[in-house]
C-alpha cells in the first residue's frame, strides 16, 4: 500500500504533523491507500509556495500559459487507463464511466481553458469625454475544493481556469476519493507546470479545508459539495470578503409530458437518475409524467431499471457501481425507508443486492405514490434513487418543479417548442435541458439557484470569477 503525500512548491511531502488518514475501496470496503492528514500548517506551506510561484506564473503570455495547460491535458489523456481505474477504485463508480466522461473531462477541462487563456479579452467603454477600459488581473492566490463523486473532473474544472487566469492554487481534493489528485500532482510536474503553481493538500474538511478558507492570502474559494458545507464556507470566507464560487446540492425534476419522444423520454430518465449511482448533483430524481402517459412511461421505465446490472465496477458490462461509502449508503437507505413511511411504494429495488455482501452496493430504487411535497421528494439523497409520479397541466408540472429549497437543473421533455420556452422559463434553476440530460457545452454558464450555489462556473464565468476587473479612465481632449 503506497502513501499518497501532498504536492507542496513541487515537492511530494507528508503532512507535517506526520498524521495519516485511510482510505477505503467502496467495492472491496478494502483500506488500499493513506493520505497526509493535513492541516494549517501544511495549507501555509502551500500558500506561501503558490505565493512565491504567482509572480512568475501570471508574468507569462496568455500564450505560455495555455501551453502548459495542454501538456496537462496531453498527459491525463495518455494515462486514461491507469486514472480511470483509480477513479473506480476511489469512488466505486463503473471502470467504463470513467474512461468515457470523468477522464476525458478532465483533460478537455484543461483544453478547454487553454483556449479560454487565449481568447479572453475585457470591455472598452468609449465616450466623448473619456475612454474607460477594463482590465482583468489575476486574483493571487486561490483555494478549490472539490467532492468525492466526479473527483477528477471536478478538481481540474476549477484548477483549469483558475491557472488560465494567471493565478496559483491551492487544491484540497476530497478524502475520501484522493488518488486521481494525487496522481496529477505527478503529472503536473512531469509535464513541466512549473513548481508551486499547482498546490495539491490532502486531508479531512474541516481541518485542511477550513484552514485553507480561512487563510487571510487564499483570495477566493471555488467550492463544490454539499449545501451544507457551502454554508459553513459562507460563513468563514465572506466576513473576510473572499471571492467565493458555490456548486452546491440538487434535487431536479423530469418534466415528461404526453407528447414527448416517448422511447428518448424513457431512455434517458433511466440515464439521469442512476448514472453515476445517481451521485450527481445534476440526476434528475424526481420524474413528473403527464397522466395520460403515465401508467405506460411508469412500466417502461421500471423495465429498463429492472435490467441495470449492479455490480463489480471493473466488469465492462456493469452500469451500477458501488456507492461511495458505508456513511453514504447508509444515508440513501435513511431515505428508503423514510419514503416507505411517507407513503411511498418501492416499484424496483429497495435494498442491497442478494449476491454482493461485501462493497456498499444499493439497488436502483423506483418509488411511486409521494406527493411531490414530502420531504423524500424535497431533500437530496445523491443515490440511485428516484420518485416517480403523475400530474394534470403544465402549471401543475412547475409547481412540483419548483417545490424544493434546490434549483439546479431540470429537463422537460416535449415536442412543443412554445411550451419548452414557457416552461423552462417558469422552473428555477440554472440550467434546463429541453428533450436531453447533461449535455454539456463547456462555454456555457453552470450553476444554481436557491441552495444549489452561488455563482457560475464555466466559459467566461469561470474567467470572471478568477479574475478582478480594473477600470482604467482616460480623459479625452
Ligand atoms: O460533502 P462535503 P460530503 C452532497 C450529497 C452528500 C452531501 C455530503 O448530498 O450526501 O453533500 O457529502 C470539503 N471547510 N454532495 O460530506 O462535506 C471536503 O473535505 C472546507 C453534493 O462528502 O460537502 C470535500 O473536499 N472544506 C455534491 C468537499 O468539501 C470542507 C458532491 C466536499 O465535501 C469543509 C458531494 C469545511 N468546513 C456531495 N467540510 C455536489 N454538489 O456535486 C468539508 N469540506
């Protein structure tokens, strides 16, 4: 068992206080790895090497930069093989998810912000009496943190703009899914990012996380995790007036309605409730079907939910891994049960699988005959776990869109065009997807309302975000 250290001003190092954390295999429930616990003090040697990297790293061409961010994404896509499998083992997700989204993903992120480096540009306001222009500095020193279900993908989605942007960052990728971070601190500086631009520090949320948001040079947090924690990073950073970006919860509505493409409808339900185990912020977990259809589209889906394959995540043909943790299948079973008292009926699933006693496998679960009110219904689960109920008319479909403290992402599935705009113009959340589910554009503004986050990531949002814009005013003769 090999221990992971940190990724310190180009150095690999324990944490200073020598402490170490294990980590467990979801589908072996095996302890396969160790990583530093980290704490202040190990977040102060990285500042203080990503502060000393920062003058030199934002002095670069825009040019410059995004040729090191392609070496990055050169190098992740040539260990496809080796970060996919450690992705599985991380988080228990299906080998074959990986090699097809979460590592692909995370060298286009690098690509894509490559590109962004090159092309960003800022805004001259001109009049009769004045010129005014803006220009876009590098914040300084920045701090991401990402969560345990796309943790690759998730990490280089803010440490990509964040360095394009010309700052240096600090990382604190989650403990319990840490391999993928660590791994690309080695292939940071075997691609030849220069020392102490890339800061990786391993260890628990409120000991190295909390030190790294409360480090008065850390200018700004990008974040992505629970709601929860979002809240407890608001409280700290925004009295010393960071920058802070939050990627939060969802809990997001399917709106089918009678016309829709039946077979598409029912297909790519399926997809956005249980990939990823359903641990996605963006998985719709609450279907909504137009009555008419309702009893056919309920049949169809639970016919193709029946045929997931649950099970080993390094078998190509497995869609359904292991959930993440013991902690975390514990927390969907809560919600299983908790939907039975509600009133709910399990249609498929509902429990652990007869033939897999070791690994926290969880069954995909259908439930039916919730009002869309209950808690079951309003609270996130982050499991392969979804609801499924019928409504009336279109106001009646935004309402139940609506109900939650969580305003995401939603679909709606229609052949009506007007009603698409009306609709998706009436549901609040940050993203709607009009007859699909996470398709991405990488340009395009992600994030949510309500409590699903503060802030936009992607595109030019990120590049905002990254940046402080200055207004420089020229008199006119
Ligand atoms: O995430 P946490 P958890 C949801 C999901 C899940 C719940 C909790 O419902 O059940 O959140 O998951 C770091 N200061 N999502 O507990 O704690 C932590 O170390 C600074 C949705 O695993 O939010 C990790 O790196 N950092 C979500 C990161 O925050 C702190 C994805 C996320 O951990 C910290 C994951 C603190 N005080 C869970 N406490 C999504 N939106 O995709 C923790 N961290």
């Amino acid at each position: 068992m090999k221990d992971r250290k940190n990724y310190i001003g180009g150095k690999f190092l324990p944490a200073v206080n020598g402490g170490l954390l294990d980590v467990v295999a979801p589908a072996t429930e095996k302890v396969y790895a160790r990583i530093p616990d980290s704490d202040d003090q190990d977040i102060a040697l990285a500042v203080k090497a990503a502060e000393e990297a920062f003058p030199s790293w934002s002095g670069l061409s825009a040019e410059q930069r995004a040729d090191h961010l392609r070496k990055v994404a050169d190098s992740i896509e040539s260990c496809l093989d080796e970060l996919a499998e450690l992705e599985s083992i991380d988080t228990g997700k299906p080998v074959s998810l990986a090699k097809r989204v979460d590592i692909p993903r995370a060298s286009a992120n690098f690509r894509f912000f490559a590109s962004a480096a090159e092309q960003f540009s800022s805004e001259a306001h001109i009049g009769s009496a004045m010129l005014n222009y803006t220009h876009r500095h590098p914040l300084g020193v920045v701090g991401c943190i990402s969560p345990w279900n796309l943790p690759l993908y998730l990490l280089t989605w803010k440490i990509a703009p964040a360095l394009a942007a010309g700052n240096t960052v600090v990382a604190k990728p989650s403990e319990v899914t840490p391999l993928t971070a660590a791994r690309l601190g080695e292939i940071c500086r075997d691609a030849g990012l220069p020392d102490g631009v890339l800061n990786i520090v391993h260890g628990r949320g409120t000991k190295a996380g909390q030190a790294l948001v409360t480090n008065a040079t850390v200018k700004a947090i990008s974040f992505t995790g629970g709601t929860a924690t979002g809240r407890a990073i608001a409280t700290l950073a925004a009295p010393m007036f960071k920058k802070l970006s939050l990627e939060l919860g969802g809990k997001n509505p399917s709106l089918v309605f009678a016309d829709a493409n039946f077979d598409e409808a029912v297909e790519t339900s399926v997809r956005a409730a249980f990939t990823n185990q359903g641990e996605i912020c963006l998985c719709g977990s609450r279907i909504f079907v137009q009555g008419d259809i309702y009893d056919e589209f309920k049949k169809a889906f639970v016919n193709k939910v029946k045929v997931l394959k649950v099970g080993n995540p390094s078998e190509k043909d497995t869609d359904i891994g292991a959930l993440v943790s013991e902690e975390h299948r514990q927390k969907v079973m809560n919600y299983v049960d908790l939907a039975i008292n509600e009133g709910g009926r399990i249609l498929t699933g509902g429990k652990v699988p007869d033939q897999l006693a070791r690994g926290y496998f969880y069954e995909p679960t259908v439930i039916e005959g919730l009002d869309a009110f209950c808690r079951t219904n309003t609270e996130e689960i982050f499991g392969p776990v979804v609801t499924i109920q019928p409504f009336f008319d279109e106001d009646e479909a935004v309402r139940y869109a609506n109900t939650t403290e969580y305003g995401l992402s939603a679909t709606v599935w229609t052949r009506d065009l007007d009603r698409a705009h009306r609709v998706s113009s009436r549901i609040k959340s940050g993203i709607v997807w009009i007859n699909c589910w996470m398709m991405r554009d990488l340009r395009t503004p992600f994030g949510g309302v309500k409590n699903s986050g503060v802030g936009r990531e992607g595109g030019w949002e990120a590049m905002r975000f990254f940046t402080e814009p200055q207004n420089v005013c020229i008199k006119r003769n």
